[in-house]
C-alpha cells in the first residue's frame, strides 16, 4: 500500500502506469527508493517484533532472479510518518535531479 501512495505522489498524472499488473512490477522499485530514505520494516512470521531492513536487504529480497516481489511486498511496511517523510525527500531528490516539482 505504501508503493501506491508513493508512487501517486511522485508520479505526475499523465506519466503514471494506468494497468494494475504493470504498477505491480514498478511497485518493487518504489519500495527500493522508499528504503533508501526510510527504515522499511518486515512483519514477524509468529509473534514478535518486526525487524528493520536495510536498504540492502530490502534489494536483495526483492530483486532476486527468479522471483516474484509482489508476493513479498505484503510482508514489509513503513510506518505513516516515515512514509510522509520520505514521499518529500524523494520529491526533492528528484527537484534536484532534473525532474519537475
């Protein structure tokens, strides 16, 4: 969920992926860019504490040969906060970087 609101952010309007399967395969590139700039985190598989990922590791799950990242993406969040914050770095970044504001 978090992908998709970041992504409608970032992306202008007349720029973005209409298709749902074809945002599913740019939603692991979001998440990528989302954990660059927040603490991406992975729910517990029993009881316990979520785990914080880094950037690597988030790479290395979701770009494996081989495998689908959809299938992973349910498994990580972001905590709303850090989403804000991080949805306005990445739009700064990109100011920066030559994209439009």
């Amino acid at each position: 969920m978090a992908g998709r609101v970041a992504y409608h952010h970032l992306v202008d309007r007349e720029n973005r992926i209409s298709v749902d399967p074809d945002l599913g395969r740019v939603l692991p590139l979001v998440a990528a860019a989302l954990s660059a700039v927040a603490p991406i985190h992975r729910r517990p598989e029993s009881e316990g504490a979520s785990s914080t990922l880094t950037t690597i590791e988030v790479e290395a799950l979701l770009f494996r040969p081989g495998f689908d990242a959809r299938l992973l993406l349910d498994d990580l969040f972001i905590r709303r906060r850090d989403l804000h914050q991080a949805i306005e770095a990445l739009r700064i970044a990109r100011q920066y970087f030559g994209g439009k504001p």
